[in-house]
C-alpha cells in the first residue's frame, strides 16, 4: 500500500469514527497510535509518548488554564452585568442602540475570556431577555447574540489561536496580536451594519423611550462609566506590560487572573460558589483542551512521517495545475463546509497536519493564515445545518425563538464576515502590522 493511500485510509478511520459520535480527541488519538503501530511496529509507541512530552514541556500552555479562569472569574462574579448595564444606559438613544451595546459587550467580554461559548451564555442570558422586552426584532437580535459571541475566538486572548499556535508551532504573542485588529474590524462590521439597518428600519431596533432616558443624568451616566473601569484595566494592565516587554506571555496571563480575583473581592463578590464554579469550569475546559491537542500533535507526527504533505502539495500543484491562491481559496471553503459539521477545535485537528505545512509550503505567513482560519470558523459556527453556535442559542433562546428564527437570523451577519474575511485575505498587513511593530517581524 503507498503511503498516500495509507493516508488517505488514516483521514476515512478518522471521519467514520467521528460520525459514530466518538470524542474528538479519542477519535483522532486511536487512529494515529493503531496507524503508527501498524507502519513503525513498536517503535510507534514512541510517537504518542513523544508528542506528549512535547505538550508538558510547552511552556506558553499555562496560558490556557489562566485566561480561561479570568474569563470564568470575572463572568461568575456577576461584572459582565454591570458591563452590561452600562452599554444599556449610554447606547439606549439610538435606534438599534441596545444591539449595538451588546456587541460591544461581546468584545469585552472576549477580551476576557477568549472562548465563544462563554459570550453566547452572557449574551443569551442577559441581553436576550432585555433587547426582546424592549420590542427588538427577534431575529435580529438573535443574530446579534450569535455573531458577537462568536469573536471571542479572535480578539486577544482567544483560546483557538492558542491551540492553532500549539499546532502550527506559531508564537501565541503574535497570533493574539495578529487577531486583535481584524477583531475589531469584524466588530466594527457589525455595527455598521446594526446601525444601518436599523435607520432603514426603525421597527427592528426601537429606542429607549424618553421617560426612561430621563430617569438617568448625566452625573448616573458618568457613575456608571465605573462598572467598565475594572474589566479595561485588567485587560490593560496584562496586554500592556506584555506589549511593552515587562511580563512574559504567560506572566501576563497570571496578571489577568490575579487581577480578576481581586476584582471580585474588592466588589464583594468573591464568593465559595464563585470561586467553586469559576474553578471547576476552568479544569474542565482546560483539560478538554489539552487531550485535544495531545491527539492532534501524536496525529500531525504519523502524517509527517508518510509525506502526506508533499504528497497533497503535488496533487493540488502539478496534477490539478492550481495557484498558491486557488489552493488558499478551496482550504478555506473546506473549512467552512466541515464547520456545517464539526467545531473548531475538531476541524484544526483533522487538516492543520495537511493544512498547515502546505501554507508553509505555499509561502504564505502561517501566523496570517491562522487568523484566516479563525474568521473562517466564526463563519462555520454559524452556518447551518449544524453550526456551533446556531444550537447553543436553541439552548439558551426563550420559547418564542424557533428554529427556523435561529437559521434565519445569521444571514446578514455571514454575509458581513465573508466580506470581513475578503478584507483581512486582501490585505494581510491588518493582521500582521502589529506583531511586525511589537515583535519587529
């Protein structure tokens, strides 16, 4: 058998094995220690062996665990809600105003925690509820929900980026501040596109009345500037000392949990149930993260070792006569297409052992290409059939939001972050100006 077929029989085991409904990291773990076993002998076993000693001695990995406990610790203790309130009272005027602050709250809450997951709870637990009992459309505000939430995998410290860093063996410094500004972009789209729509129509976003407006001056508006203080001054206090050189990476990622628990204890909030939640989600998390990323290294070193990468390069190169940007172009509607699918955690580790070399090969920036992969999985979570994100909302959404409300609200909102994508592909220097700048790359 050659070793393309070997492959190719590798990537089949893989996917029947995740359509029986198997783990991601049993899956795609299994397949690569019985295909070393069976190419190498026992000599295979060293491969697992090796890529796990390769993961315990990845420093940067401690950042993980952290951010995520930063994130958790400043959501349990109830500081997302007065982030929230805050956006209510000062963007409430505008038309579409109450949407607009809600991806606004989406961006910090990002900023805090670097997972999807954990805006879609905020969102659809405390903006949701709100925005419909002010008349907002529903569908509307449920895509609002759903694409704020899914920039928690871009803006800085986003968790995906740590583990396409880990896999593609890419400084995580630089991937966080190569997300930032697309991050932002993206968020920028979004509101654009809230505001417009709503001044076309102003029935889908209707303003606060002006009774309540009046309930709060201008010395509450300033008052309530204060519940945004801790938040920026967390995330300020730990990116700063980063980007000026004091802390290391993950030095700052223990200034962001420090920072968060002294947060909670100065607002009173540092409860046992906080401390117990916030705790047993991180362990949670960060253990799933960490089996994901051993399978994927163990998977990544059996494919290396069949020159499946070379093998693929020729395919799409010489026999299919295609250029470094066609193939860029089909990566990246597989992505989109898998993300119907698998999340993306699942999908990074089916084709970054494929995926990754041949950018490399290609000669395009890998540390670029992996914030190209990361919008593209913001587009994946919420494409139907099966998008990420589309059935968390389902969860958490009240009765009055179907199905059919959840699949239609995402339309405009992919429409955005194609265009997003297109401009980040155009030009590459929005991702890659400010690690050149910080890094001098």
């Amino acid at each position: 058998m050659s070793y393309e077929m070997i492959a190719l029989v590798m990537f089949s085991s893989m996917m029947m094995m995740l359509l029986t409904g198997q783990r991601v990291f049993a899956a795609i773990g299994f397949v690569a220690v019985v295909a070393a076993l069976w190419l190498w002998g026992d000599g295979g076993s060293e491969i697992g062996f090796s890529a796990a000693m390769k993961l315990m001695k990845w420093y940067p990995l401690l950042t993980l665990p952290l951010f995520i406990y930063m994130g958790y610790m400043l959501s349990e203790s109830g500081i997302a809600d007065d982030l929230y309130k805050m956006f209510h009272v000062w963007t409430g005027s505008l038309n579409g105003g109450l949407a607009v602050g809600t991806i606004g709250l989406m961006v910090i809450v990002s900023a805090m925690n670097g997972l999807s997951v954990a805006g879609m709870a905020i969102g659809a637990s405390i903006a949701l509820p709100e925005l419909l009992r002010r008349g907002y459309d529903k569908i509307m505000v449920t895509g609002v929900i759903q694409a704020g939430s899914s920039l928690g995998i871009l803006v800085p410290p986003s968790v995906v980026l740590v583990l396409y860093g880990m896999i593609a063996r890419q400084p995580v410094g630089q991937l966080w501040l190569a997300g930032a500004f697309p991050g932002l972009l993206m968020a920028g789209l979004f509101i654009l596109y809230i505001v417009v729509r709503c001044k076309l129509q102003p029935e889908l976003g209707p303003p606060l009345d002006k009774e309540e407006r009046d309930r709060y001056t201008f010395a509450d508006k300033i008052r309530l500037l204060r519940a945004g203080v801790i938040p920026f001054l967390i995330f300020f206090t730990m990116t700063g000392l980063f980007v000026m050189g004091y802390t290391s990476l993950v030095e700052s990622s223990a200034v962001g949990a420090v920072g968060a628990t002294m947060a909670a204890l100065v607002k009173r909030r540092l409860t046992f149930r906080v401390l117990h939640e916030t705790v047993h989600k991180t362990l949670g998390i960060s253990c799933m993260f960490m089996w994901i990323i051993l399978a994927a290294l163990c998977f990544g070193a059996v494919f290396d070792g069949l020159g499946a990468v070379r093998a693929i390069e020729g395919f799409f190169v010489d026999r299919l006569g295609l250029g470094p940007w066609q193939i860029l172009i089909m990566m990246q509607l597989s992505y989109i297409l898998m993300g119907m699918f698998l999340d993306d955690t699942a999908m990074l580790v089916i084709v970054a052992p494929l995926y990754v070399p041949l950018v490399g090969e290609l000669g395009f920036d890998l540390v670029w290409y992996g914030v190209l992969y990361t919008i593209t999985c913001q587009i994946a979570y919420m494409t139907p059939p099966f998008g990420y994100n589309l059935f968390l909302m389902r969860a958490m959404a009240p009765p009055e939001v179907t199905l059919g409300d959840i699949y239609r609200s995402i339309v405009p909102f992919v429409a955005v972050m194609v265009f997003g994508l297109a401009i980040v592909t155009a030009f590459p220097q929005i991702a890659l100006w400010l690690p050149q700048q910080v890094y001098g790359r």
